[in-house]
C-alpha cells in the first residue's frame, strides 16, 4: 500500500491542474505534474489535458484509501463549481471577428495608416490563435494543425510588409493570407465560406487615415 501509485488527468484549465496539485500534493510525498499538455480523446469528447503523477506519502497510505483520493480531487473541483462558467467563444463567432478584421486590416493598408495595419493583424492572430487554443479539432477537422500549416507564412509576409511600410508587398501578403483562409475553409470541410478582397469599407464610423495617433 505505501508504494500505491496515483495517477490523475486534469483538464488543461490552469486552475483545474493547480487545483489537483493542491488537493494530492498533502497525501503525496512525490508529485509530479507533466509540462506537456496531450490531447485527451474520450468518446464524444476531445480535451487539451496534464498528466499528474503521485505517490502517496508512507504515513498516509494507511488512512487514504483510493475513496478518499477521489474526494479531496472532487472537493478542489467543487472549490469552483459556483464559479461562473468560463465563456468560450466558439470557433464561427470568432471568425465573425476575424472577418471584421480583415476588412479593417485591407483598409488600414490601403490608407498605409501601418499602425493600424499591425494592430488589425495582431488582433486577427489572437481570434485565430483563440480558435486552436479553445477547438484545436473542430467537428473532425483537426484546425490546430491546419492554421500553422496555411497561415505561417502570410502572417510573416504580412508582418515584413507592415513593418517595411510596402504597399505592394503588403497587397501580395494580403491576398496571400485571404488564400490561406479559404484553403483552411476548404481543408475544414467549410468551402461553401470563400473570402475575397473587400470593395467597399463599411465602417463609416472609423477613421483608417495615418498619422493621428
Ligand atoms: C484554421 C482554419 C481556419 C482559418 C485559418 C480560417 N478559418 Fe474561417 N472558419 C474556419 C472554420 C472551421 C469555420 C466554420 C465555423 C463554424 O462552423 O462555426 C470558419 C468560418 C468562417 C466564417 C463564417 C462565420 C459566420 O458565422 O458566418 C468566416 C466569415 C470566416 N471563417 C472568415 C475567415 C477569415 C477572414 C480568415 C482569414 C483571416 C479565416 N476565416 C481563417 C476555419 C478557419
């Protein structure tokens, strides 16, 4: 008994794993929490998850039975059972955001205001950045893997063209990244969504001119 092994799987959440190392780390003589999260695959369920590794300490492995492990593990879940539950956009509201951007991102070009060309495609690396963090795979397709594979490349062509202040580099690097989404469309099985260049800036209520900041 007082070399029982205990291994736990906490949910990637950063307070899910603190919370399993809080509640073992008292019975454990020898805890250790894996850096790598893995991508746990249940039935209907996919997660990003942390191996914990524990062994219960000598004294302890006499009055800690494997119920009373499953309570103290329980109990740091419930510690946040009334927290309100963590809003995760999903990935077709993000990319309502990302759309937003990406016509503020052409304008901002055009206008060649590169501040807010640069800020515009930060803001459109988190949403997408958001999307592989909260869906790394989404209805089957695995979208992690194919946001690095189309779009590495447009955001440092992007990133080069901003920072060179080039307008021609800048288009080139624009209809390169508005390729890659429509391949990311196409290789998720959402073809049917195809993005172009935008003709027309609908945000009457911004001003993309440089130079006022
Ligand atoms: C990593 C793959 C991937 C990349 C890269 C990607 N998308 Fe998407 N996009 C998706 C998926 C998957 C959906 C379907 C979401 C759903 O069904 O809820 C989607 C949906 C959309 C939608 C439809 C949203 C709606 O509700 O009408 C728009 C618009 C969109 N993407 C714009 C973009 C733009 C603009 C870019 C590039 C800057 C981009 N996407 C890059 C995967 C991607």
């Amino acid at each position: 008994m007082a070399d029982q092994d205990v291994a736990g799987v906490a949910l990637c959440e950063q307070y899910a794993v603190a919370d399993v190392r809080a509640a073992l780390q008292p019975l454990c003589g020898d805890l250790r929490v894996l850096e790598q999260p893995f991508l746990l695959r249940l039935a209907n369920v996919q997660h990003l998850a942390t191996e914990v590794h524990g062994q219960l300490a000598a004294g302890e492995a006499a009055t800690h039975s494997a119920l009373a492990l499953a309570a103290a593990l329980l109990c740091a879940g419930a510690a946040h059972a009334d927290a309100p539950g963590a809003y995760v956009p999903g990935v077709g509201e993000i990319m309502g955001a990302t759309q937003m951007r990406h016509t503020k991102l052409w304008f901002a070009g055009r206008a060649e205001n590169w501040a807010l060309a640069r800020y515009e495609l930060g803001e459109i690396k988190e949403g997408l950045g958001d999307v592989i963090a909260y869906h790394p795979v989404f209805k089957g397709a695995p979208v992690a893997a194919l946001y690095d594979h189309y779009t590495g490349q447009p955001f440092r062509d992007l990133e080069r063209a901003i920072s060179k202040h080039d307008s021609r580099a800048f288009v080139r690097a624009y209809d390169s990244l508005t390729a890659a989404c429509d391949d990311c469309h196409r290789a998720a099985d959402q073809g049917q969504i195809v993005i172009g260049r935008p003709i027309a800036n609908p945000y009457t209520d911004q001003d993309f001119a440089p130079g006022k900041q």
